[in-house]
C-alpha cells in the first residue's frame, strides 16, 4: 500500500537540505569569494560604484570600459594555471562534486515520506553519510581556494603581496561564507535525519498506517 508520512522531523530535514543545497549553489556561481580593493565608477542611468571579485567559477572586472559579469573565460579544466589556477579547479571539482552528492541526498529525503529503507538499508543513515561526505567535500574545497591567492590573477586584483591564504588588500566576500553555512548545514541535516527517522517510526505513526491511512501528518 502506497502511504506520505509528513512528521516536523523529516520536513525540517527537507527543508534544511534543500536550504544548504540552494546556499553551495550560490557559492558555486556567484562571484564574490574574493573582492579587490580599487572602485570603479560605472555611469549608466546613474552613477553606481562597483569593486572587482573572483570567485570558484566567476569573476567581475572591467572589460571595454563596462563591468561585466560572468564565467572565467576557460575551456573547463584544459585552462592555463594562470588564467585558471590549480587549485582552484580542485576546489571546483570537490565544491561540484558535493553539490551534486546533496542534492541526490535532497531527492531522498522526500522518498523518506514513503519509504524507510532500501535494498535492507535505511534511507536515512545512507542519506546522513552522504550529507556528511558533502560536507567534507565542500571542506576541501574551502581550504584549497586560498591556496589560489598567489596566481597572477589574483596578484593583479589584490597586490603583490597576495599570497596563498593572504589575499593582501582583498577582501573575502560573502560567497566564500555561503560555502562555510553550507558546511554547517550538512553537517546538521545528517543529525537530523536521525531525529527524523524516530519521527516517521513511531508506534502512532505505524498504528494509524495499519489502520488504512494513506497520509499522515504527525507534529
């Protein structure tokens, strides 16, 4: 028989996986891990001022006198160090990799609602693991960007004094602490769903499947 368990455990589990899969996303296409030091004024309608920025995939700088917006100007991984540096690719391939990993883990948490095991394993503990292994994936990836400070790219933007994990006179933007809250998260989705677990195999809720409900919604 075909049955939705919707308790307050496994939807606070859904929603926090899907919010730490929304924020590593953020992290991952927006430009805003390292900000440069030097203002540009932009006249359009209006004057607006803008600061240059790198980030895991993308980068804001002045091209023909216009700020632009977009994606490293590479051929994937193929790229020259110096346009590309190495351990940034590394930290692109661990930061997609555990994007990837979460939201497969967020797909199975509402298999959950029908489901508590697969193949004779729970659900949950496989989804927790993989939410843990995102977590330290994205870790990685966190530690080797700064590794990357020292390339000419960045020497350009910050100062000759940039170097790895001292960007000089840059400033860390708020994409870098997206991907730190999307660590956090993972790592709070995987002890919770073992809260959510309790939540979907207690004794009211298989009572009230026994009795031929099809949807049960339990606080």
């Amino acid at each position: 028989m075909c049955y939705v368990i919707i308790t307050s455990g496994s939807l606070t589990w859904f929603i926090l996986s899907l919010l730490a899969d929304m924020v590593l996303l953020a992290a991952i296409v927006t430009p805003k891990w390292l900000i440069g030091p030097e203002r540009y004024q932009i006249d359009t309608n209006f004057t607006t001022h803008r600061y240059p920025s790198v980030g895991i995939y993308t980068r804001c700088k002045i091209m023909d006198t216009r700020y632009h917006c977009g994606p490293f100007d590479f051929d994937g991984f193929a790229t020259d160090n110096e346009v590309y540096p190495i351990p940034w690719k590394a930290s692109m391939f661990f930061m997609s990799l555990g994007f990837f990993i979460l939201t497969t883990t967020v797909l199975l948490t509402l298999l959950t609602c029908c489901r508590q095991s697969i193949f004779g394993k729970s659900i949950h503990n496989i989804t927790a693991s993989a939410q843990v292994a995102c977590g330290i994936l994205v870790m990685i990836a966190v530690f080797l960007h700064p590794l990357g400070w020292g390339a000419k790219r960045v020497i350009s933007m910050c100062g000759a004094d940039s170097e790895a994990f001292s960007p000089a006179d840059c400033s860390i933007g708020w994409s870098l602490y997206c991907a730190i809250a999307g660590i956090v998260l993972c790592f709070i989705c995987a002890g919770i769903s073992l809260k959510a677990e309790k939540s979907n195999m207690r004794l009211n809720v298989k009572r009230r499947i026994e009795s031929g409900e099809r949807i049960v919604c339990i606080p």
